[in-house]
C-alpha cells in the first residue's frame, strides 16, 4: 500500500470513528465551504467542527476558530452580553 492510500485509509477511520463521517462526506464540505473556514473564511487546515454533547458535525473550522468556538461553547450567551455593553457582575 503506498503512502498516500495509507493516509486515506487512515483519514477514514478517524472521519468515521470520531464523527461518524465519510472521507467522501467530508470532502464534500470542504467543496460546499470552498475549502475556507466557515466563521473566519480563510484558506487554512481545517478540521470537524462537532457538538460534543450531541456529536452533530456541524462543519469545518481552521484550528484557530474551532478552539474560539470551543472555549466559547459555554459562556456564548455571557460573551455577546459583554460586547453589547449590557453584562453584569
């Protein structure tokens, strides 16, 4: 098996073991996102962006935007409230 094959292989199982995903279906959402991060739209190495609480693949993010989104998750209602000017403590 060359390199390459092997890659795919192994890029597949990951797809499908972590999300539940296809190589075919991730693909897929790289063409529908025109290859570009779906919050920051830059051309970068992007990765599944999924609920974890729900696994629902939700698209793909570069690693920058999906470790925003991470962090944010939880405290999302809190942070849009500060940038309103309407928080308080």
């Amino acid at each position: 098996m060359r390199d390459q094959e092997r890659t795919s292989a192994k890029q597949q199982a990951h797809l499908k073991h972590r999300y539940g995903i296809s190589l075919d279906e991730f693909n897929k959402m790289l063409a529908d996102q025109e290859g570009r991060c779906a919050v920051c739209v830059e051309q970068r190495k992007l990765c599944v962006d999924h609920d974890h609480e729900t696994g629902r693949v939700r698209g793909l993010l570069c690693r920058r935007c999906n470790l925003a989104m991470q962090a944010l998750d939880t405290n999302l209602a809190r942070a849009l409230a500060y940038l309103d000017g309407s928080h308080g403590l």
